[in-house]
C-alpha cells in the first residue's frame, strides 16, 4: 500500500483487526508452544478467525509474525515469514495484510543487532508481499527506532507503531510514549499510538495527549478490559463487546483515527468498533 493511500484511509478512519493469541488458545492452541508453528500446522484456524474479522469490518489484519525474528527464532526467518505472510493473504480477501514485528523484549540488547534483526525480518515481510508495517507492544523508544530505521531502509510501506504503555503513558523501558511519539514522527513513522497496554477506559488521556504532540494519524488498539488474573493464573478479559465499543468512541473522539483490538477482543469487539466508526454503516 502507497504511504499516501494509508493516509486517506486513516483520514477517514481506519478499523484494524483484534486479538491473535487469545483467540488461537480458545480455539485450542495450548499455552506455551510458539504460535507461528502452531498457526504453520493449523492454517485453517487462523484463516477462519481472520475472514471473521474481515467481515466484521476490520481493512487491515496483522500477519502472524509477531516473534518470527531471530531474536526469537534459530529457523530461517525470511522462509517462516513467507508462509506466514501467505496464510494470511489467503483469508484476507479485499482487506489489506500488515507484517506484525515486536519488542525484543529486553532493553540492553546493543542498538546494532537490534537494527540487524528488524532489518532481516522486515526485509522478509516486504518481499512476502505485506502491504504495511505493524511495529507493535514496544517496551522502549530505542528499539522501536531500530524497527522504524529497519523498515524505512528496505522498504517504503506505511509503518505503524504501537507501544504498550502504563495508563500514566510511561513506556516499560522508561520514558514518556508523548516524547516517544515525536521521535518517531520526525524519524518518519505514517502512524503511532498504543496497543495491548490495559482496557479502553485506562488510556483516554494518554491518546487525548498523543493528539496534541504529533499530527501523524493515532492508533488505539486496546485489551478487552484490564485484565483478572483467574484461579489458574491465567488473565481473564472481562470487557464485552458492547461496552468495548462504547469505550472506543471515546477514544476516537480524543483522537484516534485508526482503531482495533489487542487481547481478549473478538469479531464480535470488532464489529461493535465499526458501529461506532460509522455510525451503523
Ligand atoms: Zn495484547
């Protein structure tokens, strides 16, 4: 997808998709084992969540290549990307298909090998044929410029990225996501704003102060809820569709003009987020 086009469709308000993981595990993928081989050998559950949140109204769906970077992996990244990229283009029908990077998930990692491992996978997305980039759940500033200098250098697709921050908009590697924000914008990111993080309810300031700091289209890409920790340990998301929705037009009305979900968000978040979006249409 042009830079350009990118911009027109967050002008007009952009839907992306909802939770990847959280879906998967209802569908039976077990706790613990990498998604991107239990997608590889279950294309079709992946396939199916994706064409409901096409036709829920999600334009944009991320590929499932969250940790298919070498940080993460010893296999050949450029080939698992491939077929990743590949199962998602299958069910994405009209809608576009992002490539979906993430932290590295420890912050003393030198900034070199950080670029180098952004630059291999990124470069891999685009060759797959990835229509944007989504650089998303980011702990810290310094990796995140990594992925955005990565992706600007082998490619020129929009790129989009999300940090998970505290309600207070503090990153977890230290900082502010509103100084963060800028950075990126001057660096040449088509959109920021933040995904996972907490429920809806928790970041109406944050994206109400991400609006005021940059001009660049913002993100918000929520969990369903803060989360409840059950009696097994496992995180539990208590927000319904319903009121995720109406949660989300609050978020738009602060600022942000392109919307999804993060963890426990469904189809069913998905379409309520249109309604709101448009009104019905
Ligand atoms: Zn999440």
């Amino acid at each position: 997808m042009k830079r350009e086009t990118f911009r027109a469709l967050a002008e007009q308000g952009l839907i992306l998709d909802g939770a990847t993981g959280s879906n998967l595990m209802a569908a039976g993928m077990p706790r613990g084992v990498s998604s991107e081989d239990w997608v590889l050998e279950h294309p079709e559950v992946l396939q199916d969540l994706q064409r409901r949140y096409v036709a829920a109204g999600s334009q944009i769906v991320y590929a499932p290549t969250f940790t298919a970077s070498h940080i993460y992996r010893k296999a050949p990244v450029a080939e698992l990307n491939r077929r990743l990229v590949a199962v998602s283009r299958a069910a994405a029908g009209e809608a576009f298909v992002a490539g979906d990077v993430t932290t590295v998930g420890r912050p003393e990692i030198p900034y070199e090998e950080m670029l180098e491992n952004y630059r291999e996978q990124i470069e891999a997305l685009a060759e797959a044929g990835v229509d944007a980039i989504a650089i998303e759940t980011m702990m810290g500033l310094p990796e995140t410029t990594a992925a955005l200098e990565a992706a600007r250098a082998v490619c020129d697709l929009p790129v989009l990225c999300t940090f998970s921050v505290s309600s207070d908009g503090m990153l977890y590697f230290g900082g502010s996501v509103l100084e963060a924000a800028q950075t990126l914008e001057a660096l040449g990111a088509d959109a920021v704003g933040v995904n996972c993080s907490s429920g809806p309810d928790q970041l109406e300031s944050v994206i109400r102060n991400l609006r005021g700091a940059v001009s660049i289209p913002i993100v918000a890409k929520p969990n369903a809820g803060m989360p409840i920790i059950d009696d097994e340990g496992h995180a539990v998301y208590p927000m319904g569709a319903g009121a995720f929705g109406e949660s989300m037009k609050r978020l738009i009305a602060a600022g942000a003009s392109i919307a999804g979900g993060c963890c426990g968000t469904t189809p069913e978040h998905i379409a309520a987020l249109r309604a709101v979006l448009r009104g019905g249409k």
